[in-house]
C-alpha cells in the first residue's frame, strides 16, 4: 500500500510501504495511483514527494506477482501520470531504487538519493527488460551508450555515479526525505515543462548504427543464448530512432515475448533460489533460524597453494585478522608476494586500501593457536588432512571451528581424527576463491549446527553464495559432476569428438565445454582421484579389464592422454592443443583425432554418428539423475540447493535455471523416457539408471518444483 500525509504545510508526501523492499505489488500500485490523485487535488498541496518506508525506495515490481495474472492498475499509465502532474514530484531514494521502482522515479521531476544509495535496472538479470518506460526513459536522460550499459547488464550503481551520470538531481548525506521535502518546497509552483523526460529528444550519436552493432555484437557473445539482454539493445534502440510513443509500443512488444519465455521462469527461479538457500537445514532438523553463529574475529588459512591464497584473500578482504601458514619455506614467500599482489589489485579495482596489515605469514602450525576458525587447504591427500587435523586439535584453542576445503573427502573422517568432532565442517571453495562466489558448506554426522551457522555466516560476510550439504563423495557438485564427465568419454569412444561435445554444450550455454574445462583445470587432477580410487593403474589399460572396472563401464581415455604427459594447458596439449604450455587459446588437434580412432580401432568400437541432440541428453541427464540421487539421500535439502550449486560453481547457463529446474522445462517424464532408453542402450553404465525419486515424481504426475519437497519428505519418511 501506499501512505499519504500532508507535510510542511504544502507537500503531499507518499509513503510505499510493502516490507521487505516496498515491491510494487498490486496493493502498492493502486496505493500510489489513489494518493497521487489526492495529493494533486488538494490545493494546499504545492509538490509531492514519494518515498519508501524502512530505508528502501523500492526494490522494483513484485516479482512473485509475475506467475499470477497481475492484475491491479498497470505501472506504465502510472507513471505516466506522475510525469505528467502540474505539481512537481519528487523521489526521495534511499536504500536502493532498482527496476520498476528506478522507473516511477524515472517518471517523477526530481530525483534525491542518499549517499548509500544504490540504483538499476536489473530486469535482464530476470529475463526481461524494464517496460515501464526504462527503455525509453534512461538513453533520453543519460544518453545512448550509458543507458545501454546500464540496461544491458543490469548492474546497480552508486548515488555518486547515478549523480554523475545525470540519473539524479541531488545526493545528500542527511535524511533523505527531509531534504527532497526541503527542495520540493523550494521548487513549487516552477514550470515543469524542462522536467518530463518523456519529452526530451533522445541523443542521437553520429556513429548509431556502428555503436548498436558492437553493442548487439558484445551482449550476443556474452549471453550464450539468453534473449533478455538481445531485446534490451531493440528497445533502446527503438528510443534512438523512434518517437517516444512508438518507442513505448516497441517495449511493450518486446517485453510481451520475454514475459512468458523459459528463460524469463528460469532466471526468476533462480533470483528466489538463491535467497532460499541461505534458508538451510539439515536431516537432524537443525536450520538456519533456530542456530546461532558464533563471531569469527580472526580465521586462520593452512597451505598457501592456489586455493589457500585465493582463500586467504577473500578473508583478509572482509576485513578479517588472518593468519596464513605454509611450512615449506619457499612457497611461503611465494605465496606472501602472490597474496599481497592480488590483495593490491583487487583493492585498486574497487577503490579502496589494500588490507595487507590484516595479514600475517608463518610457517609454525602454532601461529593458528588462538585463531576462532581455521581453514585448512592442502593438498588433496587424506594421509596429509588426517595429520593436520590432528595437529590443528592439539593446537587450537578450545572451541576453534575446524574447517576443510577439501573438494571430496570424507568429512566425517577428518573430524574422527579432532578430540572436537562437532567443531569440524567442510568449506568447499571453488578456484579461484576469492573470485568465484560459490561455497558449499558440508555438515558431517557429527557437525554441530552452530559450527555450520559459522561457516554459512563467514561464507556470507565473504560475498559468497553458501549452500549447505551434507557429506558424501564429491558433495552435490563433484558427485553430480562424474557421471557427467564419464559420458563425455564415453561419446569420444562411442564416435564423438572433442568438438562435436563441446559444441553442442556451448550452445546448450556453458561457457566451456567438458573438454575445454577439463584442459584448464589440468587432466591429472582427476587422473590422481582416478588412482586413488584404484581405477586407473597403466597395466589396467589393455586386454579385458581396459574397459570395465569394478564391474562397470569404464573409459580409460583421460589416463591414456595423462600417460604421454598431456594435462591439458599447462603441458601446451590435452583434448585440444595450445601454442605453448599454459596458452589459452585451444585448436583442435588431428593427433588426438588418430589417437581416438587407433583407440577405437584397438577395442574393436566402430565409430557412428552423434548428434548434438544425443551429446546433451546422455551429458546432461545423467547429471540431473545424481542430482534425484542426491534429494533421495537427503545431501541436498531441496532442488534449488543443487540448482545454485550448478549456476554458481559449475558454469550452468542462469538462463536455463540450474540442472533441476532444467529437468522440470523439459518433463520429467521425459527425462524419465530418455534415461531408460539409454540405460537399455548402455546397462553396464549404472548412472543411467533412472532414480526412484524420479520415477516417483512422475508417477505423482511430475508436480512443480516448487513441491518436490513434499514428494521427498513423503519418500524419506516411508524409508
Ligand atoms: C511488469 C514487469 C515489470 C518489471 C520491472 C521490475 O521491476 S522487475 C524487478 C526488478 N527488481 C529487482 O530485480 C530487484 C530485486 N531485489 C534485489 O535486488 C534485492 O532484493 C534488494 C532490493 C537489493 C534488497 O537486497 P537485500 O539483500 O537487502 O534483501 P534480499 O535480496 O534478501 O530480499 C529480501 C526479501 O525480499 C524479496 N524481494 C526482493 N526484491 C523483490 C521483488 N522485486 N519482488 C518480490 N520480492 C522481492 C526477496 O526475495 C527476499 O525474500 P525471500 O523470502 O528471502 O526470498
């Protein structure tokens, strides 16, 4: 709703009021329509001014509101209304104004942010463009190539650079409502003719054509399929070239096919998705709401690798005292340099003081003695891990958090070897660690909640996404990972290429495909897990064992291609070849083209067609039944947790919603279909063995997403 008082003897102030961000939902809108209408009736009232209650202007249309019929009064006419007032209206923006609620400021005369203030359109981020006139709107006030910026991309700014760019009239440090009633006052009763945006003609750059070009040319490459941030170039293109009007009847169009697409469902399941993780439990029943965190003032980094100092970094920068440990010497003053490096860049690129004083180095394990949290990052070795657990136990002061980054080592294991089992809890991150933002934080049997309340705090204070999972092999991203990467080998045996898989990945929207990836990030890393596991040993790779192990299909490829020293980028040759060891820049490689079909020849497979079609059903379906695997054993509490987990960590497209939610667009019948079809084809391949989570959902006539817990709840309680 909306709330009117009359203010300073003339001012007519409105009040949104709808906690937590003051959406535009229908109650709101009809709120500002009537209050509106009154305020400019009255004739004591001279000006107007809007504003939103706690803090916030408004957080933009209500977006739950968008899967019902929304009805209530339209925010175009609104807005319109607003704009064409004869009294001068004024948006007082604290907090943030983004989308819908940038627009209605967009519509008002004058516009007053507060310094902290933060300002956007972020509907591409949810499929969609800002059609309340946004499009039309923003390249008028600010110009062509700042509106399609900020359009594009959907970034939020600063009140200073809202102030800088012409967004805003005024920044002000005080109350923010006091001073747009102040100038509200003071601009009573002036024309306002300079002052509707609508009427402004919109900048035309000489080079116009040249500009969209590179524009469209820029977002196509990077959106990989996504439609929103497309049409978003139409629209301000549409203000560039067209009157106001028919500039307005172009959004509108172009919002009408994004409105209902896939992707627009997608990228607003994952908006919500990523909020409801925060909101964790765990089997023991156990949340987010009944467990306390305890403070972490000084956290502790143990092995100053890749992961290490990306970890180190990331803590240092939320402003905590860290203390990182490496005893090999020369690591260590290579890691100080490093650290101290990437703390100076990352400082100067968000323009503030490095914090190298919140650092400090040893290579003593004592130095962590009255650390409050320490992270332990070395080598994946649990031999290692063990005698570092044991270490830190004696070490630490009572009650310090215990936490492993280890990418799939049991959890519980480690925490048998502490004296404090319930003080230990994994901290997977993901390389490199202070730049990407997801977390997966994994409770084992005996992991307090308060030591996963921590953990999920400090994830969240280092601007991380932080997903609660319990403990298995590879958690939910690397268990969900393997059959996915087993069934790109398999296609390669079967009579794929390289290319050919990564292809149809890359336009399904990863940003790399399986081969790519698996070249940066190194062959040998899952060659090592491969040994350890007992799967990959040379004497295996011929005769009757080279193609079932451990009573399963089995491709030794990836061995066999680490055996001649080609781990990918780093040796210059992998899947693909580079100019030199460590390019980046991946050719194909007609070695490893002959090397396929003698590989073929020599186990007898003859080579058949594959198409794109086959590569992502077997990749990725086989991926989505880990992920039933994953509910049905409770390691992941709902399907957004894995969603999040994939779209965060894993390069998923955002636009396809995450694995489960992707399973739901095309039907889980299908799936369903499509599995059982290929597990006929390949029994010897277990993963494509449909899940009884799976083949439950679908006999309860495959509910939305949004249900599947129930149908969980329901199956682990007859367990
Ligand atoms: C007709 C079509 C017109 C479309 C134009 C639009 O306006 S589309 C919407 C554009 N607006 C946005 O994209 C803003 C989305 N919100 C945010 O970015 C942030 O919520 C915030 C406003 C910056 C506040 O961030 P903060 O971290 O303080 O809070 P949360 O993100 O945790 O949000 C608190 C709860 O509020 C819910 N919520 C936020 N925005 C909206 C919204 N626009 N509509 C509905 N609900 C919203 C959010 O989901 C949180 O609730 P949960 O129950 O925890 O999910």
């Amino acid at each position: 709703m909306a709330q009117y008082s009359c203010v300073s003897g003339s001012v007519g102030l409105i009040t949104l009021k709808n906690p937590p961000v003051n959406a535009l939902s229908a109650a709101v809108r009809h709120g500002i329509v009537d209050t509106v209408k009154r305020a400019l009736s009255e004739p004591k009232v001279k000006s107007v001014v809007i504003c939103g209650q706690n803090g916030i202007f408004c957080g933009g249309a209500d977006i739950r509101e968008f899967a019902s019929d929304m009805s209530g009064p339209p925010l175009v006419p609104m807005i319109h209304a607003i704009e064409a007032a004869n009294k001068p209206v004024v948006a007082a923006i604290e907090g943030s104004a983004l989308g819908g609620g940038l627009e209605l400021a967009l519509g008002c005369h004058y516009r007053i942010a507060h310094s902290k203030a933060k300002l956007g359109l972020p509907e591409v981020t949810l499929g969609l463009l800002p059609a309340a006139g946004g499009t039309q709107r923003l390249p008028r006030l600010i110009g062509v190539p700042a509106a399609l910026n900020l359009i594009t991309t959907g970034r939020h700014v600063t009140a200073a650079e809202a102030l800088q760019l012409g967004v805003v009239d005024q920044v002000t440090d005080q109350n923010t409502v006091d001073a747009a009633v102040k100038f509200a006052l003071s601009v009573a009763g002036q024309s306002l003719d300079a002052r509707r945006i609508s009427t402004y003609p919109c900048p035309r750059p000489s080079d116009l054509d040249a500009l969209f070009d590179g524009v469209m040319q820029k977002v196509r490459q990077s959106a990989r399929g996504a439609i929103a941030p497309v049409a978003c170039v139409q629209a301000v293109r549409a203000a560039a070239t067209l009157p106001y009007t028919q500039g307005m009847e172009r959004e509108k169009e172009l919002m009408a096919t994004l409105f209902t697409s896939g992707q627009a469902r997608a990228l607003q399941y994952c908006f919500f998705a990523q909020r409801a993780v925060g909101r964790w439990s765990m089997p023991s029943g156990a949340r987010w709401d009944t467990s306390k965190p305890r403070p972490v003032h000084k956290a502790a980094v143990i092995g100053l690798g890749t992961m290490g100092r990306g970890i180190a970094v990331a803590l240092a920068q939320t402003g905590l005292s860290v203390v990182a440990v490496e005893t090999q010497e020369k690591q260590l003053m290579e890691a100080k340099q490093a650290v101290s490096g990437m703390l100076e860049r990352g400082a100067k690129r968000r323009g503030v003081a490095p914090a190298l004083d919140g650092i400090s180095y040893s290579g003593n394990i004592q130095a962590v003695a009255d650390a409050d949290l320490v992270i332990e990052a070395v080598f994946e070795d649990m031999t290692l891990k063990e005698k570092i657990f044991q270490q830190l136990s004696a070490v630490c002061k009572p009650g310090t958090f215990l936490c492993t980054n280890t990418s799939a080592l049991d959890v519980d294991h480690l925490a048998s070897q502490t004296r404090n089992p319930e003080l230990v809890v994994g901290m997977h991150f993901f390389a490199p660690a202070h730049v990407m933002k997801l977390l997966e934080v994994v409770y084992g049997t005996r992991s307090s909640p308060q030591a996963v309340a921590t953990a999920m705090q400090l994830g969240k204070k280092m601007g991380k996404v932080s997903v609660a999972v319990g403990n298995c092999r590879g958690f939910v991203g690397n268990r969900m990972l393997k059959p996915y990467l087993e069934q790109a080998f398999f296609l390669l045996e079967e009579g794929a290429t390289p290319e050919l898989v990564d292809r149809a990945l890359e336009e399904f929207g990863f940003a790399m495909g399986v081969f790519r990836v698996s070249d940066l990030s190194g062959l040998d890393v899952g060659w090592k897990v491969r040994k350890g596991d007992g799967l990959a040993e040379p004497e295996m790779a011929t005769g009757q064992s080279a193609r079932i192990r451990q009573g399963r299909r089995y491709s030794p490829l990836g061995d066999l291609l680490c055996e001649q020293g080609r781990y990918g980028q780093k040796t210059g040759q992998g899947w693909y070849q580079y100019d030199k060891p460590g390019g980046r820049v991946a050719r194909s490689d007609p070695w490893l083209h002959s090397f396929l079909e003698e590989y073929r020849a020599r186990h007898g497979l003859v080579a058949r067609r594959i198409d794109q079609q086959e590569v992502l059903e077997r990749c990725l379906y086989v991926l989505i039944n880990e992920g039933f695997h994953i509910l049905e054993d409770g390691i992941a509490a709902g399907p957004e947790d894995i969603d999040v987990i994939y779209v965060f960590g894993y390069g998923w497209p955002r636009h396809r919603g995450g694995p489960m939610f992707y399973a739901s667009m095309v039907g889980l019948a299908k799936v369903l279909e499509r599995l059982e079809h290929y597990h006929q084809a390949h029994p010897d391949v277990p993963y494509m063995q449909p899940c009884n989570l799976l083949r439950r959902l679908v006999a309860s006539g495959s509910p939305p997403i949004q249900r599947w817990r129930e149908v969980i709840k329901k199956l682990h309680s007859q367990l």
